[in-house]
C-alpha cells in the first residue's frame, strides 16, 4: 500500500495543458466513497463550472481518469496533486 495523503476537501490546482492554455481545476471529494475507492469530481475553477470527468483512486493508491478532456501527462499532474496534498496551516 502507498502512503499517500490524499486531498479530503475542496482544492484547486494548476495544470499545465499539453495543447492550449494551462488551466485551474476545482477537485472536489465525492461525498460517497464506495468501499476502498477514493472519487473527486474535477470541474473548472473559474467561470462556467464545467465538467472535466472524475479521477478513482484503490487502496493501492493506484488511480483511473473518468473523463475525456485530459491527456495523460494532464490526469497524471492531477492525480500526483491529489495523492501528495498538504494543507498549509
């Protein structure tokens, strides 16, 4: 098993886009976790509140990208801020 920390509310990050402009994305915990696995809904952060997908994490902290509007270098970025965070006190 990982130890990963893992994001348990609302945070932004940045991502650095492969083709087009980089992007703020809003990830928000899914309020229901079914068993081991851990969702966060992705959304843009500004503006229209648009959809991006969902990113799954396992007990492993192996992930899985639900979505089709990122690359794979993009749902990587995403999962190693989710996995990695650390609230600032």
């Amino acid at each position: 098993m990982m130890n990963n920390t893992y994001l348990f509310k609302e945070a932004k990050a940045w991502v650095k886009r492969k083709s087009g402009p980089d992007e703020v994305v809003r990830i928000i915990p899914a309020m229901k976790n079914e068993g081991k696995v851990l969702s966060y809904e992705l959304f843009v952060a500004y503006d229209q509140p648009d959809y991006l997908g969902r990113i799954l994490f396992d007990a492993q902290g192996y992930w899985i990208y639900d979505g089709n509007v990122f690359s794979v270098t993009e749902q990587e970025q995403l999962a190693k801020f989710i996995s990695t965070y650390v609230e600032d006190i």
